[in-house]
C-alpha cells in the first residue's frame, strides 16, 4: 500500500466512521479527537470499526493493540493504523 499522509489517513478513518455514524443514525458530527463512545457509538459499533480499518487499509491490528485506547478517536485510529504500517514495513 503506498504511504498516506496524516490527511489522507484522518479523511479515510473519518469516512469509515462517518459510515458507522450513518448506519446508526448518529447525525452529530464527530470531529478528529472527539470520543467516539461519547459519540454514541456502541462496543459493537467499534469491533465493526475495527474490522473496517483492518480491511480498507489492509492491515492484521495485533491483538495487543485491539483495545478500547486505540480506537477512542479518530486521531487514536491513525496513530494505531501509522503504527501497524510501520511495523508491516520493518517487519
């Protein structure tokens, strides 16, 4: 996958949540670093999130890093999704 930059990254992760917010009628907009659960979005609104993530930016989340932190904003997300890009390089 070519290299995004932290834009490209926000606007992707922002659009998958964006879906999510859409499915369940959440008409509030959720800004960078907005807390998603206080957003209204559920536990199982964020494994969908996760399994999102994993799939548009083609990436396995280490199990570790699957936790209720990392997907706390979108800001959390990209960190999470920089993070798992460049250990898939280094590795």
């Amino acid at each position: 996958m070519p290299d995004c930059s932290d834009a490209e990254l926000t606007d992707r992760v922002a659009l998958l949540v964006r879906k999510v917010t859409e499915k369940r009628a959440i008409a509030r907009p959720v800004g960078t670093d907005d807390d998603l659960r206080a957003c209204g979005l559920s536990s199982l609104d964020l494994v969908n999130l996760m399994l999102s993530v994993e799939s548009d930016f083609s990436l396995n989340i280490p199990e570790r890093d699957m936790t209720p932190a990392n997907f706390r904003s979108i800001a959390t997300i990209v960190d999470l999704v920089r993070s798992c890009q460049n250990s898939a390089v280094a590795g």
